[in-house]
C-alpha cells in the first residue's frame, strides 16, 4: 500500500503516461480482498479527488505495475523475503501460545 495518496496518484500517473502502449492483450480477474485493504484501497482512490473516482481496479493495477519485480532475481527476492516473514509470524504466534 502506498503511504500517501500523493505516492498512489504518482503510481496511477506513470501508469497512465507510460512510454509505450500497453496493447497486449489482458484477462479479468475478480479476486475477493480482505475488508480492510478494499477500505484503504477506496480511500485512496476518493482521496485522489477526481470525479468520478477512480475505479478501485485501475489503483491495484497502477500499484502493481509500479512495484512489481522487474526481473527473476528480484522476484525470487521477493517470494524468499514473504517467506521468511511468514516463517517469522509462524514462530510468534506460536511462542505466545
């Protein structure tokens, strides 16, 4: 999530003025996300301050073109690091147990 909205409106901005064309073709997919990150997602959206508001799906688009890894070893990174995140949180909850 970004911390601002000046930082999302950045995201859907370079989206938006991207150098070349996004022409490829593209799939839908509807996912159910967790109540409280649809709520900071649409408060980002409203705080953005266009009417109408921008549509929920083009912030996590935005969001994902401007943070995803842009090659293997920063993917791999990425899956290693939520993993051991999780591993963490794993142990945590156990030890309070």
């Amino acid at each position: 999530m970004p911390d601002s909205p000046a930082s999302a409106f950045s995201a859907v901005e370079q989206l938006l003025l991207g150098d070349a064309p996004d022409n490829a073709g593209h799939e839908e997919r509807n996912y159910r996300l967790p109540l409280q990150l649809r709520t900071n997602l649409d408060a980002l959206a409203s705080a953005l301050g266009s009417r109408p508001r921008p549509q929920r799906s083009l912030l996590i688009h935005a969001l994902v073109a401007a943070h995803a890894p842009a090659n293997g070893d920063q993917a791999r990174e990425l899956i290693t690091t939520q993993r051991i995140d999780a591993l963490r949180a794993a142990m945590r909850e156990s030890a309070a147990d």
